[in-house]
C-alpha cells in the first residue's frame, strides 16, 4: 500500500490525498455577513452535522494553502458570529460551484453567483432561495486549528431555525432522497450525485442483535460467490430460519435447482450460493437463509 506521512509530504499533496480518501462530503454553502452588513456566500465541503440536542453543525473554512490568508466567511463570523448554511443539490452545484472564486472582500457572491438572497428570521446573515433547505445558525465556538496555510478553522454553530421546500418532502413530510437530490464533494474536481441508482438501503441493525458473520457455516462463509456485503447481510439475523420453513422451501422454490444438479454436489451448492445471492440484492434476507441451509 501507498504510505503517506503527513510530515514527509507538501501540504498540497497532503490535502489531495485527504480530499481523495475522505469522501464523498456534504457541502455547506455558507452565507455570512460583516458588521458594514456586506453579505458573503461560499461553499465548504469539511462539513458535518455532529449533535440533534443540541442541533450542531460544524464547517472549516481552512487558510488559503498558498498564502495562509483565512477566508472571508471566517472574518465575517469573527465579526457577526451567525451563518446560514445552504444544501447544495444537483440543480444548484455549478452556481455554487462559482461562488468559489476568491473574490475581494465586499464582492457580493449572491450577484456573481446569479443567486437570490432571501431574509433569514433569526439571524443576519441572508438564506439562499434556490437551496431546498437552510438551517439558521448562531456561532457557538470557533476553534483555529493552526496559522499555516491549509489550517482548518472549526465553526461550531447551533441550528436556531431550518428551513426545508415542500417539494423534497415526501407524503410522510420526510425528506425524499430522490426530491432533494444531493451533491457531495470527492477529490479534485469530482463530485457525486446523490439520487437515483446511487442511493441504496441498509436496515440498521438496532431492533436486533444479530448473529454475526463468525457465526455463519463455514461452507456459506468461505463462498466463493458471495461477498463480504453478502456475509454482512446475512449475519444480521436474530435467528436461522426454521428447518420446517427451510424444507418447505427447498420443496417449492428451489425444487427446479434440486433436479437439475442431482448427484452433482459441488455444482449445487454453488447453484444455490447464486441464487442465494440474488435474493441477497434485493434484501430477502430470509430467502437466501432457506436457500443457503436447504444443502445442509
């Protein structure tokens, strides 16, 4: 493996590196504004929420890694310690994007960005009407890193009001994945986009204490034909299906499969570990147990 030594190497290619790895991130397209009242609108992908009670977000808006100088958010939150931070979706990502640019301090990102500024209700700072949702924030703390260039400052803000568009909500009044539309940063000029086939469910294992991939056969766990993923699935069962339940499935479902390799040992089991697997990619977790334990 490719060993990097945070001492050994330039800090641009250190933060290359970093960026690459640690990804994708969500952005947090920050609007601040200084004590003259000139608003300011840039995006920051060190972002994160980190807290629900109190509710916290926290976003770094690092020194210039080739002067050193902070970022003009960062002089404005010393100034006016508020912010609003604006989710960036697909449709917002290259005005975004633009706002980027290291104009002069007093240039208007909202004008350049050809973006609409709209009145926050608790804060000074002004929302972003093309976000669909924006989280009012006090600054609680900010937290310098280092003074070099690439040093990070922590912005640790509580969320006072957020704000979300009825068109991402779904019947539920949740947030639709697929209606919101995230983008998120990954290294260079790459980013990703967060809907479609890109988005995946994974039950979290909270409602049951599962079994565990160590507790899985050693015929199943050693598959050739199925994955770690796989494995993770499937040993995040409470229980092993019934043998009754196991039988009747091996009777009706499987009985294709059953005639097809009879006599034929190896090629079965490796039949069923396929099939198996099928019922894995859609999350039938219960079938790929009769499937698996019908050989046993």
């Amino acid at each position: 493996m490719l060993i990097i030594d945070p001492k050994e190497v330039k800090t641009a290619v250190l933060h290359s590196y970093l960026l690459g790895a640690v990804a994708p991130r969500p952005i947090a397209f920050a609007s601040t504004i200084d004590k003259d009242g000139n608003p300011n609108l840039s995006p920051f992908s060190f972002f994160n929420v980190f807290s629900a009670k109190p509710p916290i977000a926290v976003f770094s808006p690092a020194r210039s890694g080739r002067t050193g100088a902070t970022k003009n958010t960062f002089d404005n939150i010393k100034e006016v310690p508020e912010v609003v931070i604006n989710v960036v979706n697909f449709n917002l990502v290259q005005q975004a994007s633009l706002s980027s640019i290291e104009y002069p301090k007093g240039v208007n990102e909202f004008i350049k960005a050809g973006l609409t500024p709209i009145p926050s209700q608790l804060v000074k700072p002004f929302r972003v009407k093309e976000s669909p949702a924006q989280l009012e924030c006090k600054v609680k703390q900010v937290i310098e890193l280092g003074q070099e260039g690439g040093a990070g400052n922590l912005i640790i803000c509580e969320v006072v009001l957020m704000h979300i568009s009825e068109d991402v909500l779904d019947a539920n009044k949740n947030i639709d994945p697929q209606k919101i539309d995230l983008v998120a940063r990954m290294g260079g000029n790459y980013y990703c986009r967060a809907s479609g086939p890109a988005i995946f469910e994974v039950p979290k294992p909270l409602s049951v204490i599962g079994i565990g991939v160590d507790q899985i056969p050693e015929k199943i766990r050693y598959s050739r034909v199925l994955t770690g993923n796989n494995l993770g699935q499937l040993g995040n069962v409470e229980k092993l299906p019934e043998t009754v339940d196991i039988n009747e499935f091996k009777k009706t479902v499987l009985a294709g499969i059953f005639q097809k390799f009879t006599g034929k040992q190896a090629e079965l089991e490796h039949e069923l570990h396929v099939k198996a697997k099928e019922f894995l990619e859609k999350g039938n977790i219960s079938d790929a147990w009769k499937t698996l334990l019908a050989s046993q």
